[in-house]
C-alpha cells in the first residue's frame, strides 16, 4: 500500500488504515503542524519573555504585583531613553488594563509577548491553508472542502 489510499470507503495514511474523511483531515493537520514547530520556537520564546513573572519592588498599593523579563531587560537596555516632546504611547498591561508611558523601554518590554501572539496565529493560518489544500488533493471530490477563509 502507498502512503495515501483509498480503501472500502475510507482511507489508509501514513500508515493509518480505516481514517474517516475528519479524521484525514486532523491528520494532515497535525502533521502540518509538526512540520511548522520549529518555527515556534521564536513564538514560544517572546509569548513566555512577556509573562509577569518577576517580582516588582514593594511600592504602596501595589502588593504583590509583578514584572515580565522582556519589560526588565528591555528598561535596563533602553535606560532613561523617552519618547520626544512629552508624547505617551498606550499599552496594555494584563488582562483588559492599560497605561501611558513615554519610556521606549516599558513599551518595548509590553509589547513583546504580542508580537509571540502575532506569530503564533500567522503559523496556525499558514497550517491550516497547507492542510486544506493536501485534503483536497487526498480527499474524494464528495469529502474535498469547496470553500474557506483559510
């Protein structure tokens, strides 16, 4: 048997024999996906920098608060360094919460873990074409999907 067949109405991938047209589907999918990981590391890595983590010093009505690695390192790199002629930038801090600042450094070290987010669904989308279109090459005319976003 090849890798991809047809057998009694179902078929036989990459060693999997009896897939249903979903279960195709999903397997494509999964190895599409397999194939992009190392490309995540990066994503991993800027989505995890950004994560408050850190313990910031005590400051009145701020107990127990915390800092992202990203946001330290960046203020550390980016010391004393403003935005010109008093302009704040607003960024978000948590969950629905944000703030003005005119540190390059803090807006740096809050935007990273969006730009993790940011690659993490180009990857999902670029899988998820990759996948559409192997199905419906694999797939009967009657399973192929006719249409999608992706």
């Amino acid at each position: 048997m090849d890798t991809v067949e047809e057998l009694g109405g179902t078929y036989f991938y990459h060693g999997n024999a009896n897939v249903s047209p979903q279960e195709l589907f999903l397997l494509i999918f999964v190895e599409g996906l397999a194939n992009h990981l190392g490309v995540t590391v990066e994503t991993a890595a800027t989505i995890l920098a950004g994560q408050p983590i850190l313990p910031k010093r005590k400051v009145l009505g701020a107990s127990g608060s915390r800092t992202s690695i990203a946001s330290r390192v960046a203020r550390r790199i980016l010391k004393g360094v403003r935005f010109p002629e008093g302009v704040r930038v607003e960024t978000i801090i948590g969950m629905g919460r944000s703030r003005q600042t005119n540190n390059v450094g803090a807006v740096v070290g809050r935007a990273v873990p969006f730009v993790g987010y940011a690659q993490a669904v180009i990857i999902f989308a670029l899988v998820a074409k990759e996948t559409r279109n192997k199905y419906n090459l694999i797939a009967r005319p009657k399973d192929r999907i006719a249409w999608t976003y992706f």
